[in-house]
C-alpha cells in the first residue's frame, strides 16, 4: 500500500527543510511534484531518485502511484491541504497512510507581507474553479477576498471581468512568486490590475474600500428599460413572488426564458449570489438592457443569449434546477415540452399567468407533461391586472 509525505515549498531558490523532512529525502526513492517543484528540489534529492510529473488529468499520475505502491514524497505549493494536491490523496487513496508537511500558503505570505488580518479574509480559489467562487464574494461585498489564480483566470482577466460589473471599489494586493528571492509584491487599484501582465505563480487579496448598498426587491424604475415601454418587466412583487418559489437557495442552476431587461436574472443572482443563471431573450436591444443593467446594480456572472428559444441549441448549458419563464411568445405549451426535458428530478417551473387562457393552457400542459402545480398565489400590485403565480415540479 502507498504511503505519502506531501511537503508543501515556497518559491524558494533553494528550499529549507526541518532535520525531519532532510532525513526522509535521504531515505526516500521516490518523488513526485510539478514541473516547478522539480526544478526547486532536483539536486537535493539522490542520485538515483524516480521523479513522477503530477500531471493533468490527476487520474494519470495516481495510477502510476498504484503501480508503484511504495512510499512516495510528493511536494506541493504551501500548505498541501489548502486547496492543494494534499486534499485529494487523501480522497483517493483513503486508505492510505498521509504525513504533511506544510509551509505557508501563498495568501498568508502575502498577507504577511502587507499586514492584513488574514483570519478575517475569505478565501476563493479560480484554480480550474469556477467564476461562482469570486463573484458571490463580490456580490455579498466582503471586505476581505483572497484569490488563488490559475493561467486562464488571471489577475488582468479577474480585473477586467470586474471592471465589466463596476466593481471598482476594491483596492488589491498583487502577490508573485510568493517566498522566493523573485517575490514582487504590488499595492494597485483595480484599474491598474487589469493592465498587469503578473508572473505565475502569483495570488490576490481584495481589500474593499467603500459598500455598494444592495436592495432586495429593486423597484422596477430603477431598471433600464426597453424604449417606449417601460410597463415590459416583472413587477417587484410578483418577482420577489417567483423568486421565492423558485427556492433558490437549494438550487444550483437558473434558467431564466425571456429575460427582457435581466430583472428576474439580475434578483435571482442577487438574492442567491452562489447561483449559476442561464438567461435567453430574441430582442437584440435586451443585449444592452442586461449589460447595463449587471453594471449599475453590480451583478457579475449571468450568462446570456440572444437567439429565438425556440430555434436556439441550449444542451450546451448545464442541468437547471430552477427555470422560469418570463415569456413564452404565444407557445407556451410546446417551450414547456422543450424545458422538462432537461430540468432536473425534483426541480421547478415557476410562470407568471396574465390571464385565464393562460392559466389553463399551463395546468393542462403540467397534467400532459406529469408536472405537479405545488403552489400558486394570485397577486395584484398596484393598478395593474392579477397575476396567478404558478409552481410545477418535475416528479419523474
């Protein structure tokens, strides 16, 4: 069986290692790391050391620590169990016995370096992770954000995509190389970050400077509108309505179908800001709407289509929990068939009914489609005509 000490090393030129950690180099055959963690260790391991590249797939390297089964030393960056390599020995070799070595993680040094209170800062990583991790923090307005990059979520990117929503009320600590003679570290705002070509390896923290206050239930003046008909949008009750039916709280993926001016989309991602929404709409001028209006209520991370939903490919989205349908162009019944397809077990449709036609085309297309109608409420809100608010299930 395998047996593993992961040693976590900075960028040291030339690594310092405990009496403990020289002695198992000494006795050790077998090594493993990164390309960068080869160049660093080489020549003070021995002579006749086998080196394993951990490689991508990780599938690839733990087979060929399967076929070894012996005691292998695998290095790592910092702390191995800080996002690192470390935490998934440990879930694929479960029975295997783990020592760990660590030395800083690359956001304590820089943190470190620049005096921040690192026990208050969250920690989100984009290390083939997912912009979700960042962009709840954003949203949620942490004052502290310490960001782990990768080669394509770089700091310049990060800083960009930022930029975009109008997060500009961050200052930032650019850390590279982080331990080593080659450590650079820089103090920039978020401008000045998104024109930064930074040497890899290299991490963030965001520092807020000012809040941006965040209303739940925005009014719908507040929201830019299509030209000539500002009534075109899901009034404030009825979406805080639709949203809580939607229970997005549990749901990982929102589909909204005719976002119009991005209202329910841009409530939605505010509300569960750990959410994935995925929004269509045929009006070329909604492109804009939903750009200004992510901009002016800072709502990163809404992914967005401009084509007709019933002529559009949409197997490339992932699985919705949630759909709701903002607009359904007079086909109601046949957008209904498409989306129970790829709606998740258990998963909800929530529409808003303006009239009794509508009503009952969507009870008789849930009875058609075995969709159960779980909840539904009739609001009015301030002159306009009722609305029913339906929620179906998907049972099977």
């Amino acid at each position: 069986m395998c047996k593993f000490h992961v040693i976590g090393i900075s960028d040291e030129s030339v690594p310092v290692f405990s009496p403990e950690v020289e002695q198992l180099l000494d006795r050790v055959s077998c090594f493993s790391g990164g390309d960068r963690h080869h160049e660093l260790v080489k020549d003070l391991l021995p002579g006749n050391h086998q080196w394993i590249d951990v490689e991508v797939p990780l599938v690839t390297t733990f087979d060929k620590y399967r076929k070894l089964n012996a005691e292998i030393v695998v290095f790592a960056s910092g702390d191995p169990l800080f996002f690192g390599i470390g935490n998934t020995i440990k879930r694929e070799f479960s029975d295997a016995e783990m020592l760990v070595y660590p030395s800083f993680n690359s956001l304590q040094m820089l943190a470190h370096h620049c005096h921040i209170p690192y026990g208050l800062m969250t920690i989100c990583t984009l290390t083939g992770r997912p912009w979700v991790n960042i962009d709840k923090e954003l949203i949620k307005g942490t004052a502290l954000i310490g960001v782990l990059t990768d080669m394509k979520k770089t700091p310049a990117v990060i800083a960009q995509r930022m930029l975009e929503v109008g997060f500009s009320n961050y200052k930032v600590y650019l850390g590279e190389r982080m331990g080593g003679g080659r450590q650079v570290v820089r103090e920039l705002s978020i401008e000045e970050l998104s024109a930064i070509q930074a040497d890899a390896p290299n991490c963030l923290v965001f520092e807020k400077l000012s809040h941006f206050d965040r209303v739940l239930g925005i009014p719908e003046a507040e929201f830019n509108c299509l030209e000539g008909r500002p009534k075109m949008i899901t009034k404030r009750s009825i979406r805080l309505m639709s949203l809580s039916m939607l229970k997005l709280d549990s749901a990982k993926v929102m589909w909204d179908i005719g976002f119009c001016t991005g209202s329910v989309s841009i409530e939605a991602k505010q509300m569960a800001p750990h959410l994935e929404v995925y929004s269509i709409e045929k009006r070329e001028e909604s492109r804009e709407l939903m750009r200004q209006n992510q901009l002016k209520f800072r709502i990163p991370g809404i992914t967005t289509l401009i084509g007709d939903f019933y002529h559009t490919d949409l197997s490339g989205w992932p699985t919705p929990d949630s759909i709701f349908i903002g607009g359904h162009g007079g086909c109601l019944e046949e957008m209904m068939m498409q989306l129970v397809k790829p709606l998740k077990q258990g998963g909800l449709i929530v529409f808003n009914a303006v009239s009794e036609d509508t009503s009952e085309i969507f009870r008789k297309t849930c009875q058609k489609l075995e969709l159960q109608i779980s909840d539904e409420i009739m609001l009015t809100q301030d002159v306009h005509n009722p609305v029913t608010i339906y929620q179906a299930q998907k049972l099977k």
